[in-house]
C-alpha cells in the first residue's frame, strides 16, 4: 500500500516539476517576459545583456518566435539617449511596426518608456475604443498576435544605424504550445 501511495504522489510531482515543452521562457500556458538588449558599438552578441547586445543597425532580427506563442504586449525601455536615427520602430515580419511604432510613441533622445500605453502601441496591441478614436473608452478591447507556426521573428526597423544610445526591447506574452 506504501509503495502505491509513494508512486502516485511521485508520478504526480513529476508531472508538474518537468517542463511540456522546450520553449526556452518557462512552461506551456505560463506568463513570459523576455528582455531584449540592443546597443551601438562593434561587438554583436545574442541580445541577452548590454554585454552581448545586438547592434543598433537599420533592420535588425530580435527574436525568432516559437510555434504556439500569444504576444500580449511590446515596449521599449530607452536607457541612454539614441541618436543617429529618426525612427525606431518594433514588428514582425508581416508588420515593420506591428508592436512599437515609433511615430505615435517613442522620444528616441529621451530615456524612458515607451509603447507600454495601449493607445499608442503598434497596430498589433493598439486598444480599439467603442464609438470614439480619442475620447474616455466606454470599454476597451485589447489585442494580442497568435503565432500558430514558426518562421517569424521579431524584428527591428530603424531609418539608419544608431551612433549612440542603448535600449531594451520588453516582450510579455504566453507560450501556449501547438497540438
């Protein structure tokens, strides 16, 4: 009877102590955040950290984006003033500026952070607002991208490379998995 009970609770834990999948943020149906370090300079590295960023250039890949992942919401953290460019925006490769579009949000000389405000976020997360563009929301529906298959990445577009500043690229979403 010991060893029935033993091998159930330890069948049990397992099942919840090994991860489902291989996505490299956490478990199937858990909540992600996944940080994103982009700089100038002369050294590329994996975008992990500001000592291995991926270089400011005009079109750069972020992140190649897993099967069964929900994209909730994009934004960017200037940490050092950003010149050399004029536009800095974040998409997919269907939409340049799909999450982050630099013309409604970003002061790319100004630390800070931007994108977050879902009225100004890219067409992507952008909040529809029932019977009005600007007024109050009565209600609000928010937005989120579903990618059903692999092959898209999340990308950077800039109008030319930065001279100087650093920023973090802030990705918040689900991994759900694929069937």
């Amino acid at each position: 009877m010991f060893k029935i009970l033993f091998s159930l609770i330890a069948a049990f834990v397992l099942a919840f102590a090994v991860p489902t999948s291989t996505f490299a943020d956490g478990f199937v149906n858990e909540k992600f955040v996944r940080t994103i370090y982009v700089a100038n300079g002369t050294k590329e590295g994996n975008g992990s950290s500001y000592s291995a960023p991926i270089l400011c250039d005009a079109d750069s890949d972020l992140w190649a984006i897993p099967a069964g992942t929900v994209i909730e919401k994009v934004y960017v953290i200037i940490d050092t003033a950003i010149s050399g460019t004029t536009n800095l925006d974040i998409g997919d490769d269907d939409s340049a500026n799909g999450f982050v579009d630099s013309s409604l949000s970003v002061t790319l000389g100004t630390p800070g952070m931007y994108g977050w405000d879902v009225k100004n976020a890219g067409s992507y997360l952008r909040v529809q607002t029932a019977g009005a563009t600007d007024a109050p929301d009565i209600y609000v529906v928010p937005n989120a991208k579903y990618y059903s298959a692999a092959g898209k990445e999340l990308k950077m577009d800039l109008t030319t490379a930065c001279t100087a500043g650093r920023f973090r690229v802030i990705v918040e979403g689900y991994y759900i998995g694929t069937k």
